[in-house]
C-alpha cells in the first residue's frame, strides 16, 4: 500500500472536515488501485506517480478535481459523461457521491499505459532524442519549480480559466503561463496580442495576472484593477482563499472577454 506523505497530510488538512473526508476518499481508492505509486504533492496538488505521473486530483469551490491525463479521460468517455469538465480533467460536484469504482478503474487504466510508455521507451536506441515538451506540459513543468504554496495557488488560477470555456488554450509566453483564445479569428497583426486572454507575472513571487485588452471588458465586479493607457488590467490574488473568493468573478471577466473575440 502507498505510504502516506506529509505534504498530502498537510494539504487535506487546510479544507473543511466534510471536504478532507472527500479527498480522503480520493486518497484512499486511488492508494489500493495504485499500491505500488508514490505519492506526492506535484503542481501543488496531490499526485500518484509511477513511472512517470500518474493521476492527480485537488479540491475546488464546488467539486473535487481529478486528473487522469487526456487519453485517461478519453477511454471512460461516456461513463463521465454526466461530469463537466475541462482538457485532462474532470469535475466530481460535492451534492453527489464520489464515483470511487470509476475513479479506481481509471487509475488502472493510466498504470497500463505508464507502464506501456515505460516498456516502449526502454526499446528505443540510446541516441534517440527526447520529444519536445508540448504548451501544456512546458505549462505544468513550470509550475512544479515553483514554491509548494505558490505552485498550489497558479494552479488554482490555472484550472479556473481553462475551466471556463474549451477553446482556452496555455503555453509558456513573456516565460509566464499564459492563456489564450485557440478558435477561429478574423486575422491580426500579431503586435495586437488579439488572441492573448491573460498571462501571469509570477516575479518575486508576486501572484498577479495580466488581461493585454482588459479595458475593453465590461467588469463591474471590480476584479480588474489599474488604468494603463494600453489597454491593460490586472489582477492581483493574495492568498489561495483571495483566489477561491474571486473565482466566478475571474470566470465572469474571460467570458466576456471571450464574447469579444472577432470571429
């Protein structure tokens, strides 16, 4: 059976009991379809890893998150269904029980295809070069050198806006994680920064981020913040809880900031 680390311990432990009973679930159903993973808090979430990462999960304003990777969702599609979710990630609401059964089968699932990825990558000449990096794993992987209560936070503010709508894509720009419309667009000069939604300043450990065209959303809540001649707004988030108190007013602004968008 996975031995249990204090980082997970000490990050169950900051949610309200009848949420630590729900992680604890996760934790648990995972462990014994896992038993040979090792557990850890990656991105600033709990993490199962076994030969590489292996499922993730968090908990959220309304749900508990779970990440399975793409092809992991991908495999039980119609079983998950009944679940919003977003790219690698699915939402389990708390007014309904915790499909354990489900979460474990994938969990099995994703163990196969490591140890697949393992097995293939073992065949392979000792010359062959690595892949590149892909915009969401450059994203993660940048996350994860960050501080463990930091990288909990940017994560945070990361599933929120990728959440709020399917055509939100991410990568590495101005080397911050950014976020950025992927449809169809009338063309523009790229100095225009058209398709760029937000990117994040994460310097000195700063938690803010940056709307390149924030004045031309209508925000009456009051998020965004500054009067730059450019067009720019911020948002500037203190704590994790600033992050969670501020989160459909965040969802508010990139869908309306969305609504915008020259087809």
């Amino acid at each position: 059976m996975t031995k249990n680390n204090p980082d997970v311990d000490k990050y169950i432990a900051g949610f309200p009991k009848e949420i630590q009973k729900l992680l604890e679930e996760m934790r648990v159903t995972i462990s014994k379809a896992a038993p040979d993973a090792e557990e850890k808090i990656g991105y600033g979430i709990p993490t199962f890893t076994l030969n590489g990462n292996l499922v993730h999960y968090a908990a959220f304003k309304n749900h508990i998150g779970f990440y399975p990777a793409p092809r992991g969702l991908e495999a039980f599609k119609e079983e998950l269904s009944e679940y919003k979710g977003a790219k690698g990630s699915v939402q389990f609401p708390f007014d309904k029980p915790l499909p354990l059964d489900l979460v474990a089968r994938i969990t099995k699932y994703r163990i196969e295809q490591n140890l697949s990825k393992s097995d293939s990558k073992a065949k392979k000449k000792p010359s062959a070069k690595p892949s590149k990096l892909s915009d969401q794993e450059q994203v993660t992987a940048h996350i994860q050198k960050l501080d463990l209560e930091l990288g909990k936070v940017v994560e945070t503010i990361r599933q929120i806006i990728l959440s709020t709508d399917k055509e939100i894509g991410e990568r590495i720009k101005w080397n911050n994680p950014s976020f950025y419309y992927t449809g169809e667009m009338k063309p523009f000069d790229p100095k225009e920064y058209k398709s760029d939604i937000a990117v994040m300043n994460l310097h000195k450990g700063k938690i803010m981020i940056v709307f390149p065209s924030g004045a031309k959303v209508s925000d009456t809540s009051g998020l965004l913040e500054g009067d730059y001649e450019d067009g720019r707004r911020t948002v500037i988030f203190k704590d994790l809880d600033d992050v969670k108190s501020k989160e459909k007013a965040l969802k508010n602004v990139v869908k309306k900031w969305l609504a915008l968008v020259e087809k």
